[in-house]
C-alpha cells in the first residue's frame, strides 16, 4: 500500500499535463501543477520508501515521463507549442518590392508639399514620400529622384530646361 500511493501521485501528475497539453490550449497551470504533482509524489515515495526507494521512484518517472513525452513528440502534440509559420520575408517578395522602388531612380515629378525636407512628390499620378538632401524645396516644384535606400527616397530639384518633359507637369 504504501507504494501505490507514490504511483498514484506521479501518474495524476502526468494526467495532468496530459491534460495540459491536449485539452488546455497554452501553458497554464495545469501543466505546472502536474509537474510539480510529480515532485511532490518523487518526495513523498522519499519519504516513505527511503532512499534506494526514493531513488527507484524517480528513475521511474524520469523514464516514464520521458515515454510519455516521446509519445507526444510522435503523436504530433508538440505541434501545439511549436510555431508553424515562417516569419522570415519571401525573397521573390522582397526582390518584387526593390524593383518596384527602383522603377523611380531618375524619374522627374512635382512636390505636392512642402520639402523640409521630407514631403510627398507626385510621379506619374503616384504620391510617394521623399526627402531631399538637406535643402528645403518649394511645393510645386519639379524634382528628380537622385538615391534611395530600403526606406527613403531622395531627391534634388531638377534642372529647369527638364521641367517640360515630366508627366503631368501642366497639372501643378
């Protein structure tokens, strides 16, 4: 009798992060309170057993808790703590997305505000935010997209004789 009761202890502690890891999405307290359930019957079979009991207990439950999980790992229960999902960017994304911003390298377009010196600029109907290198640019005036690195474009006033061949230069 006195060794059923240890068994009994660490096997409901094993039921409950059973349940844990079933039915109780996360990490809750059940899981903590099943391990430390186990703890607690590995200290009390201690107790009551002495030691080469004690240490027989818990060589037990190491090796059943260890069955216990490896039979979750294969049943696919880990699946549950494990995020699935890549977080790392799509590299033909990435490529799309520097092709679409260089598609601006040189283009002529008119500032819609203000830049001081950041402000939008509008090129061929689109409304991009660019920043110039240091001096303020009057809205309405023709610029060029000169740089641009992975979060900024730019710009520099363009030269005065270029003003009648940008797009949409009658509409400023």
């Amino acid at each position: 009798m006195e060794l059923l009761i240890p068994i009994l202890i660490i096997l409901a502690g094993l039921g409950l992060i059973l349940i844990e890891v079933y039915l109780i999405p996360g990490f809750n307290v059940v899981g903590v309170v099943g391990f430390l359930v186990i703890l607690f019957g590995i200290g009390y079979s201690y107790n009551e057993v002495g030691v080469v009991g004690g240490t027989a207990f818990m060589i037990g439950s190491l090796a059943l808790t260890g069955g216990v999980f490896v039979w979750m790992w294969k049943s696919g229960a880990w699946d549950r703590f494990i995020l699935a999902t890549n977080l790392r960017s799509d590299e033909r994304l990435i490529a799309r997305e520097s092709a679409d911003r260089a598609q601006y390298l040189g283009q002529k377009g008119v500032a819609i505000t203000p830049l001081r010196p950041t402000g939008i600029v509008e090129i061929d109907g689109r409304r991009i935010e660019v920043m110039t290198e240091g001096e303020f640019i009057a809205a309405g005036s023709f610029v060029s997209i000169v740089a641009m690195d992975r979060r900024q474009f730019y710009v520099r006033l363009a030269p005065s004789d270029e003003e009648q061949s940008v797009p949409g230069a009658n509409s400023a």
